[in-house]
C-alpha cells in the first residue's frame, strides 16, 4: 500500500509534521516494497485558501491510497474521502515510526476531521 | 459625483458623518451602505422599503459525463476551490471567488456556473436620501462581491456617498475605488492616528484626493492635527466630543435634527463636499459579477 506522511522534511527520519494542508513535505512509503520518496508542498504552504483541498490533489496524484499525519480539518477530509485516501491522524515521531504505529494498529482511523478549517 | 467616507479604524463615526451629511445635502442623495458585515445606515433613517434582491457569485458545476479530470480548472484556480480527485472532479463552493475562469480554460466545456447566493441588496428611500444597502449572509467571507452588487445600483447623477467598511483590506478598496473623493474619520487617539496614517496611504496608491474629519475632537490630545498639517491633509470638520451626541447616536437619531449647532457643521462640510472636483484619473469602479459574466 502507498502510504502518505506529512513530514518536517525529506526522508523517512524526518519528524512528522503535524498539519496536513502546509505540511513542509509528504514522504511517500510503499510499505510492500518499501521504497521511499519525498515530495515538495509547497503549494499547499504558500497557498492563500484551500491549502488542504490542494495537498489532498497533490498526494492523489502521487497514487497514495493512505495519508498518515497529526490533523486534519473538513474541506481537506472531504477531498481525501473523494479521492478514495484513508486518513489516519495523531501520527507522532520520525516517518519510520508512525508507518510503524501505522503497522502495530496504533492509529486511528478517522471517520472525519478532527480540526476545524484553518487550523495549521 | 461619488464620495466615499472612510476610516482607518473602526468606530469612529463614519456612519454618523455618511447619514449627517446626506442629511446636509442639496438636492436628491443615494447613501450606499457599503459596509455589509454590519450595515447601520438604517438605523438613523426612517426609510421606507423600495426593493430587495439576493445576490450571489457564480460557482462551477462539473458535467462528470464531459469531464476528462485534465486538470485545467484546478490548476488554473487560485483558490483551490476546484480540485482533481480520483475519478472526479470536487468542488468547494466556500473557496470560489466567482471569477469563471475554470470554465473558460475548460476545453471540454464541462463546466457551466450556478449562483451562490452570499447576500442581499435592499434599497429604500427616506425623503430627499436614496439608501441602498448590502447584507451579507452571516458566514459568508467574501465582501467585495456584494459591495460590487451595491455600488452596481449607483445612478449616475447627483452625490452618491458611500459609507465604506473600516480598515483598509480588500472590501475597504472595494467601497472606495473609482470615488471622487474620500471623507477620512477618525479620533484623536493613538489608535486613531495609526490608522488614518494607514487610510491616507491606502487611498494615495488609489490616487483619490481626500479630506480628514476629527470625531470627539477634544477627546485624546492634537497629534492628529500635526499630522494632518505635516501631510498637508485638510481637516474638513471637527465633531466635538460632547456626550449628548453619543446619547442621540445611541437613540438612532441624527445629530442635525437632534443636536443644536451640529446643523452648521455639517452645511459646511456639504458646501465642501459639493466643491469637490470628479477625478478622471484613478482606478474605476469595479464591476459587478453579473456584468462580467453576461
């Protein structure tokens, strides 16, 4: 499965970065195969509206069916539900460990934001 | 001949000095309540309704059979408010500034527009005023669009005065643009100065003349005054701090009906107001949405 984590910086040992929308980076892990690559949002950070709505077309078209982050408000929800991403929040540590909480069923799936707009 | 009453900061007096001075007014006037979060011209006239209409912005509505998810519209749009998503395309109506710019690069042609509705425009009339007022849905971010509706109404004779939202953002500039003259209150407070020095410099990059009303003059101390001599800005009226206006203004009444000797303050401001050259120069009105689209 590909996996999203919305990230401090590049790299799986990169902290997790708790906003989605303006998140610094997305790390993308296919936990299969491991592989890892990163991707600029800077986009999403220098957007002036919708910062989540277009991290969330930015990730879909990295092919994630999963994003792991800290929150995530509604407009971004939605758009993540439309492209089909399941949303896990209250990710915390490096990208290596939160794909491991991911693992060891220590996150939560989210049913639906948990933040409201503007958070980040 | 448009003349905008305008202030830095907020609560200084710029519907008292928009009401009283349509009031001081020869001839018919159109009051146009721009400040559409919180519009308050009403309360101080006792107008009878002449029409009410709602207002909205154009929003995109995708035909899923006609579109490819090409991308052009997201893309293309500012504001995020159309994205690609999986299969399909999603729109956020909220994030949409009703520019119809996703439409147009559409090169399936499968987006056509919808109205939002975001407010209403109400117009009605007390003696020799014309008022017309915006109102906002409570929610709604976007000002300029209703302002845009507002000023749209504006005939084309005559003095129209604009009572524009405080501050200077994008719904200030919305209010004041494509005026004649600009009308600045403020009050002789630190807060007060800060903020006219912000207003002066907003409406110089308008290039737009403007005047200065000092309201509860004796209030705070003279900076304003030195200001406004330094920047060579004239002090068109002084409103003296006096508590039985603060008791006729929380009464919804007019200082020039209820206040003896406000009468001649504010003749002279209209005699001034009246003067005042139309500027060819300067940005234009913007126009409304509907005007665009049609």
């Amino acid at each position: 499965m590909k996996v999203v984590v919305t990230s401090m910086g590049e790299g799986v040992d990169s902290e997790v970065d708790p906003r989605f929308g303006r998140a610094s980076k997305f790390v993308l892990v296919d936990t299969e195969t491991s592989e890892t690559t990163s991707a600029d949002n800077s986009a999403g950070v220098d957007a002036t509206h919708g910062a989540g709505v277009q991290a969330a077309e930015t990730i879909s078209r990295l092919g994630a069916e999963c994003l792991i982050t800290g929150h995530c408000g509604p407009k971004a929800f939605r758009a993540l539900q439309a492209a089909g991403i399941e949303v896990y929040t209250g990710a915390s540590g490096t990208v290596t460990e939160a794909i491991e909480q991911l693992r060891s069923g220590d996150l939560q799936r989210s049913g639906g934001p948990d933040v409201g707009g503007h958070w980040g | 001949m448009i003349v905008a009453i305008a202030s830095g900061k907020g609560g200084t007096g710029k519907t008292t000095v928009a009401v009283n001075l349509a009031l001081s007014l020869s001839g018919n006037v159109q009051l146009l309540d721009c400040d559409v979060e919180a519009p308050n011209v009403h309360l101080f006239l006792e107008a009878q309704p002449e029409g009410r209409e709602v207002v909205g912005i154009p929003v995109p509505v995708v035909d899923a059979d006609l579109c490819n998810q090409c991308g052009e519209c997201s893309r293309l749009c500012q504001y995020n408010a159309i994205a690609v998503l999986g299969t399909g395309v999603m729109v956020f109506p909220e994030l949409c500034h009703g520019c119809g710019g996703c439409a147009l690069v559409c090169p399936e042609d499968a987006i056509s527009e919808v109205m939002r509705p975001i407010g209403v425009v109400e117009e009605s009339r007390s003696g020799s005023v014309h008022l017309v007022q915006g109102r906002l849905y409570v929610g709604e971010a976007l000002v300029p669009p209703l302002i845009r509706e507002v000023r749209a109404r504006s005939c084309e004779e005559g003095v129209v005065l604009i009572d524009a939202p405080p501050g200077t953002s994008c719904s200030m500039i919305a209010a004041v643009r494509g005026s004649d003259f600009v009308v600045l209150v403020t009050e002789p407070t630190p807060f007060g100065l800060n903020d006219l020095e912000l207003a002066v410099e907003t409406v110089r990059v308008l290039g737009i003349p403007c005047g200065v009303v000092i309201n509860r003059a004796g209030a705070g101390d003279d900076r304003v005054q030195e200001y406004c001599a330094a920047e060579g800005l004239e002090i068109l009226l002084e409103i003296p701090d006096d508590r039985r206006i603060a008791e006729a203004y929380a009464r919804g009444l007019t200082l020039v009906d209820a206040i003896p000797g406000i009468r001649p303050l504010f003749a002279s401001l209209a005699a001034r107001i009246e003067a005042v050259p139309p500027i060819t120069a300067g940005y234009p009105v913007e126009k409304s949405l509907a005007d665009v689209h049609s």
